[in-house]
C-alpha cells in the first residue's frame, strides 16, 4: 500500500474509532434522560404546577436535541465506515519477497 494511502486510512481508522466511542458515549447520556424525561412528564402530570411543566418542557428540549445529535453522529460513522472499505477495496497488497 503507498505511504499516502497507509497514512489515510490510519486516519480514517482513528476518525472513525473516536465517532463511535463519541457515539456510545451520547447514546449512553441520552438512554439516563429518557428516564429522567419520563421522571419529569409524571411529576408534571401529578404536581400540575408551572414549574413542573417547565422543567419536563425543558428537558424535553434537550432531549431532542441530543437525539438530533445522536443521529448526525451515526450518520457520520457511516460515512467514515464506508470511506474506510472503499479505500480497503483499493488497496493492493505489497509482494514480499521471501
């Protein structure tokens, strides 16, 4: 394999590696405030106060937009894993001579 292509998909590997431990990391946060919007919809609905509601609404906010996040983040792990393999079906493999 060319140094230039060795050095790419080296690249490519670690690009892609930090996307989906990045990717495990917000779907783990995401999965903890589900619960904790589903903590805050009930204390709504019991208390019926403003606050409450308030506080579901904005944690509902922020929920959406961490999935918003979550879903551009596998996009773009597939995106690097797709890079990754057509570079891999270019590559030729280097003769040894033994």
């Amino acid at each position: 394999m060319a140094p230039k292509m060795e050095r790419r998909l080296e690249d490519l590997q670690r690009r892609l590696m930090a996307a989906r431990e990045s990717l495990a990391v917000l779907q783990e946060q995401v999965q903890v405030w589900n619960d904790a919007l589903d903590d805050a919809r009930i204390r709504s609905l019991v208390s019926e106060t403003p606050l409450q509601q308030q506080e579901y609404d904005e944690l509902s906010r922020h929920v959406a937009v961490a999935n918003a996040e979550m879903l551009r983040r596998s996009q773009e792990v597939r995106t690097l894993t797709s890079e990754r393999d057509e570079l891999l079906r270019e590559w030729k493999p280097k003769e040894e001579d033994g």
